[in-house]
C-alpha cells in the first residue's frame, strides 16, 4: 500500500519513512504543506500522514483543501501541540485519526492499518479469493487452514492484488503502490517477487491464482484458483 507522509522533522521524517517500508509499505515524503498538498491531490495514495505544524501550508489547512476537492483519502494527523482544541480542530477539518508525538511506532502501525481497513471504500477486515485468505491487521496468510508465510514486502504486493482481486493491475501501478514513485531500481523486480508469491500461495498448493496478463501485468483470480 502507498502512503504519503508530510512532516517537516527531518529525523523523524525518516525514521518512521525507514520504519514503514520495513513493513512493506512504499511510502512518499514531502517537508512542507504546500508540496503535501500537491502531492496529495495528484497522487493515488491509500493514506497520508499529516503533521499539523507545517511550513507553506500548516495541516488543518491541508486537511481542509483536501475534503473540499472532493478527496477522501484517510489522514492521521502528527502534532507536537497537546490539547483538546487541537484535536477537536483536526477531526473537524476532515482528519480521520490523531496522534500526539512522541508516539510509539507501533501504536502508529496499527493505527495506520485501522485506517486503511476502513479506507475510501469497503474495506473487509479478511481479503479473501477463494480459501486464500489476508488479515492485513494480523498480518497473516493462510490458504485453507494452513499459514504461509510471507515477507513483508510479499504481504503488502498480496494485499494490493488481494483489492483488486479479478482485475489486471500492471507493473507501473504495483510498483507505485508496493514500492514507491521514487523507486529507482530494476522494474523486473515486480516478475521476481510475483514468482516468489506464486512459489508460495500457489505452486506449494498446486494452484495457479496468479495469472499472468500479457501486455498488461498480473491478475489474482477471485476463485483463489
């Protein structure tokens, strides 16, 4: 899943950016309102985290812009600033979470994996095509009742077909979404850790759910094959 984090705190900027690609997630960053905002609006992201004492544009203003173009795309908010007032304002401009710094990383996790349970559409707690089940909030697999295990980088290149289950996804989109517009590495990485999910989820299992659309990219069956 693609996450957009706007936060001016350079350490801490890149600790949590480390800290969330470390779990699979690809992740963009932005140091100021005024790029977030930009970034925001032309970005197909599943969440952004937003600080709210930003240069250019501070957060609730972003927030705000952002609800009022129509873009609901979920948001936690950061904030150094500790008071009922600034929490009220955040959930009121159209935030969907809030979190005081310091935080612990992994309150911050599984807040972020609350949110993208709920995202802009449905969200079912379990993806599931066929017997071929992902908890995102678990973070685990399993087809039938046996566990797979899965790096995290597999897990998130799942969940993102696990979505989009039945339909053709290309290279471009997995790569922006599980890697990052700012990967800058061999693309055929995709085909590598798509013949690592398919030794796992299909060929231990004699199955073939992950097809192969020539021209296009890949495409998980919804009968899990």
């Amino acid at each position: 899943m693609r996450i957009l984090l706007v936060e001016d705190e350079a350490h801490l900027s890149q600790a949590v950016a480390s800290g969330l690609r470390a779990e699979g997630f690809a992740v963009d960053v932005a140091d100021n309102g005024t790029d977030g905002l930009a970034m925001a609006r032309g970005g197909a992201y599943d969440l952004v985290i937003l600080d709210i004492l930003l240069p250019g544009t501070n957060g609730f203003l972003v927030c705000s812009r952002l609800r009022a173009a129509g873009i609901w795309t979920p948001i936690l908010m950061l904030t150094a600033k500790v008071g009922e007032l600034d929490e009220a304002e955040a959930l009121d401009t159209g935030a969907d979470d809030f979190l005081t710094k310091p935080f612990s990383f992994v309150v911050l996790l599984a807040r972020i994996r609350a949110l993208l349970r709920r995202g802009m559409r449905e969200r079912p707690a379990v993806l599931a095509a066929g017997d071929l089940t992902l908890d995102p909030a678990e973070h685990r697999c399993r087809r039938g009742d046996t566990d797979i295990d899965l790096t995290p980088r597999e897990f998130s290149l799942l969940e993102y077909l696990m979505r989009f289950a039945g339909e053709a996804v290309s290279k471009r989109e997995i790569l922006a979404h599980v890697w990052g517009e700012d990967f800058e590495g061999d693309p055929n990485i995709v085909e590598v850790y798509v013949g690592y999910l398919r030794r796992k989820i299909d060929q231990a299992f004699g199955r073939t759910s992950l097809e192969t659309v020539r021209g296009v990219g890949y495409r998980l069956t919804t009968d899990g094959g």
